[in-house]
C-alpha cells in the first residue's frame, strides 16, 4: 500500500540530520528514510516538535502504521537509530526517560492491517482523538513571560533542582541497574550531604531536574541540560517550570495536575470543598483502610503543594485560584498536544459592549487584567463613562456586576465621574456602594444592587448574603423587587420566598411575589 503524506519543514529537516548523523555513526547505522519520513509525520499529529517523544507517543505511532499498511521489515533499527539519534545530539524532550523510551521502541509491534482498530482511509483517527471541541476551549490570556519568571525563579523545588543540576557538574553515571534513570546510592548520599538535603530528597529533586531541562542522560550518564545557561531568560526560566510541573506534583498522582487543570480551565476561585465535589467519584472508605486521608485531605494536600510551587494563590474566605504561573503550566502542557488555546481579540479594537461581551464569556481570573488594560488605553474616566452607558438599563444586570468589579480600586480616580452618577435610577445605588457613601441614595437604587448580585448568586447556586441593612424593611425591600420590572426579580423573590435569607424575608416575599393580601403568617 502506497501511503501520501504531506511532509512538514520540521519533519524533513529532522530526517536529513538524522541520515547524515547515521551514516557518520561508527559503525554506520542502518536508517530507511521513507520509513523515517512516515513514523514522523505520524508522531508530528500531536507533537509540533519531532524530538517531543514519549512512551505512549511510541503507542499511538504504531497504531496509526499498522492502520496505514505494511511496514518494512527492519522498521525497528531505523526506529532505534532515530531514538539514539535524539539521545546522542540531546535533543531529546525533557518529558521521557532515554531508557524507558529505546525500551518502548524495542517492543513496539505493528498490527496487520486487517487488525488495525481504525481504517486507514480515516485519517482523523479515534486513538488520537480529539480532547476537546473548539467551542469547549477556554479562552485565556497569558502573562508575558518577564511576569511569571520571577515566580518560577522564586518556586524552592525548582531551585533546590537548579543546585542539584549544578552540583553535577560535566557528567555523573547513572545506577545501571535501575529501570530509569537514577544516580547510584554513592552519589545521590554525596549529593545530600553536600547540598544540606535529606537523601530521599535526591530522586525526587533530580527527576525535577530532569523535566526542567537543567539536566539530561544519556542511556549511561547524567550531564548538563540546556536550561541551566539559559536561566537568566525569562521565556526558559518559565518553561523549565512548566516542563517540570508534573514531576514536582507527582507525590499526588495525578491529582495534582487534575487540581490544577480545574482551576485553569474554569479561571474561577473555588474552594477545598468546590474541588472535592466536581472531582469525585472518590475511592470508597473500605478502600481506602485504616489511617489514611480522605477525599478533603488529599484536595488539601495537593493545594498546599501547588500554592507552594507558586501555581494557585489563595483568597480571603478559604478561596483558592490559579496564578499567571499556574497559567502558564497548563497551557504548556495542552500545547505539547498539539491544542492552541484561543486567547481575546485585541483590546484596541473593542467597543465597550464587546468588552464586557469577552469578559463574560472569558475567565473571571483574566477579566480584571483584560478590562483594566481596555480601560487604559482610552483613560480612565472616559473609559468608565463608556461603560457606565452600556450597562445604565434595568436588564443589563449581567454587565453592571463585571463593570462595577473592574472599577475596584479606582475609586478615588472615577470621583468625577461617579458624582454625575449617584441619583441614576438604575446606578446610583451602585455608585454609593463604590463611594462608600450612601449619602443620599433611595432604597429603589440599593434594590437594584441587591438583585443584581443576588440574581447572580441564584444563577451559580451560591448563598445568598442575609446581613445587609437593606433587609431591616423586608416589607418594603420585597414589594419593590416586585415591582422593579428586574428581568431576575422572579427568581430571586422565589429564592427568598423559599427562605433563603431568613422568614422574616420569606414571609415578605411571599406576599409581595404571590399576592397584595399574602399568602400564609
């Protein structure tokens, strides 16, 4: 069977360097260069980078060539010779182990076509798959990378792997016996009492190492990594990080990254609790035996180590969200997948409606530095006069809650501008809450606050706050959300008909949403 493949740049020039590293090998080695052009443009569906290898890479490769058809008979050594190829020039990715890689190559067997679990004809492949639909991507904006370096710069374990890396010096032997790669007991004991570590400490920080890039091995040696001349920079400073992220959450299994992967795809604060739930199914107590630590512990476990590494910040309130580092790791880790995350439109083309448009489709967590950016560009005040504007009508509750959460901050700046909002029907009540001066405000005005953000809190499922002094007239609070023409007025006056600030409340709003007379004491 004759397969048509289109040959990316990156493909072919990879192929004319492994060839000409083969023939100047001692002794030469065997390579089939259609057969080499073919097993990388099946790797290249997912990787950008052809030396971005691993074992289940190996898999999905075999796959896709037993689906394709026949393969020549010595496949395998122009495979191994691609493999020492990488590990020779140490061009390698830092994601998997030389060893555990050659190993994969080595037992890799490709089906018959005949028993291969996809048609050929079918390009799109199931065993490649696609993760995720376009439309389910989240939209994210990064931090430049001189923003998160110092992060990453200031993450002890990155640092404790950089002295590791450093200690190393030009090269030591890995322990030949062991299935990865490792330094002997002689050496990882030397390391410990020369860097001030525990010696258990030495596997954990080296594997670190590794990932960062501040190392690399041979299939016999560790020696010096690329990333180590490069710390100074801050783009490599980050992607060391990010590369190493998934060794430094390891001692959590994979719960680390899941963690942190809800985190970065929702954009939202959530607390302990909030990723115990969405995280579940949890293995059941008879499981789990005697001692150990349960769904709660092992969620708060995994937080204080990415807190730690400087992935996930914590808020008042028990809060937890990701950082612009913690950003960074998870978007690197869906771009070695071959996903390219969609970011925001350029903030100098939005009109203020769009703005607010992007900010409610997007991540809470980038609406602040998106909206702030947006409002700089134009100037403060005029920004915020544009913005006051679009969302001054009654059912525009939406816009107001994200409009009033990027002026936090800018009070003192916006005075002016307030000033010509306070006895707005619809603002007014908001602008006395960002003046902190209620002043002259009407009850009409705060009732509008209080639907705006109790209508949001009724869309997430969330409590709604029951101390407010607004609540001191429940009488006359109720009737007016009834009579507001609020398009959420129903659904909050049923939440707290049901009780859900308090039977004071309850009874009030039962009245005022059921009947001028009153249903019930």
């Amino acid at each position: 069977m004759t397969v048509s493949v289109s040959v990316s740049v990156s493909v072919a020039d990879a192929v004319r360097s492994c060839l000409e590293w083969a023939r100047n090998a001692r002794p030469p080695r065997i390579t089939d260069p259609r057969f080499l052009t073919r097993m990388l443009t099946a790797h290249g569906t997912v990787r950008a980078d052809p030396g971005d290898w691993d074992r289940d890479d190996v898999t999905r490769v075999t796959l896709t060539l037993s689906a394709e058809g026949s393969v020549p008979e010595d496949f395998r050594e122009t495979w191994l010779t691609w493999c020492d190829y990488l590990v020779d020039r140490g061009l390698l990715g830092p994601a998997e182990s030389p060893r555990v890689l050659r190993a994969a190559v080595a037992a890799a067997e490709v089906f018959p076509r005949d028993q291969a679990p996809w048609s050929p004809e079918d390009r799109e492949s199931p065993w490649w798959g696609q993760l995720w639909e376009p439309e389910d991507l989240p939209r994210v904006h990064l931090a430049p990378a001189e923003r998160s370096a110092p992060a990453a710069r200031a993450c002890p374990v990155l640092g404790r792997a950089l002295r590791l890396a450093v200690w190393v010096g030009d090269g030591l032997p890995l322990d030949g016996d062991a299935e990865h790669e490792t330094l002997t007991e002689h050496t990882r004991d030397e390391a410990a009492a020369h860097l001030g570590l525990a010696p258990e400490e030495v596997p954990y920080l080296f594997e670190t190492a590794l990932r960062a890039g501040f190392l690399r091995t041979t299939y016999t040696e560790a020696r010096p990594g690329p990333a180590v001349r490069d710390w100074d920079d801050d783009v490599r400073a980050v992607r060391s990080w990010a590369e190493a992220l998934p060794a430094m959450v390891s001692g959590h299994g994979t719960l680390g990254l899941r963690v942190l992967g809800e985190l970065f795809t929702s954009g939202g604060v959530w607390t302990v609790a909030d990723l115990v739930e969405v995280l579940a199914p949890w293995q059941g107590p008879k499981g789990r035996g005697e001692g150990k630590p349960g769904p709660e512990e092992e969620v708060s476990a995994a937080v204080r180590t990415l807190v730690g590494l400087g992935a996930v910040e914590t808020l008042p309130g028990a809060g937890l969200r990701i950082t612009p580092l913690g950003d960074q790791g998870m978007a690197h880790r869906w771009r070695r997948w071959g996903i390219a995350l969609p970011g925001y439109p350029s903030t100098t083309e939005m009109s203020a409606r769009e703005l607010l448009f992007q900010l409610w489709e997007g991540r809470p967590v980038d609406a602040q530095v998106i909206g702030r950016q947006w409002m700089t560009e134009r100037g403060v005040r005029t920004a915020a006069r544009e913005l006051l504007e679009v969302c001054a009508e009654l059912g525009s509750w939406h816009q107001r809650v994200d409009v009033f959460r990027l002026f936090h901050g800018l009070e003192r700046e916006l005075g002016p501008v307030f000033a010509a909002y306070r006895d707005h029907p619809v603002l007014g009540g908001w602008i006395a809450h960002a003046r902190h001066d209620p002043g002259r405000v009407r009850l009409e005005q705060l009732v509008v606050v209080l639907l705006d953000t109790y209508a949001l809190r009724v869309e997430l499922g969330t409590p709604l706050p029951a101390d407010t002094p607004v609540w001191r007239d429940p009488e006359a609070v109720t009737r007016l959300m009834w009579r507001s023409g609020h398009p959420a007025a129903d659904g909050v006056l049923t939440a707290i008909a049901l009780g859900a600030v308090g039977p004071d409340a309850a009874r009030a709003a039962r009245r005022a949403r059921f009947s001028t007379v009153g249903v019930g004491p």
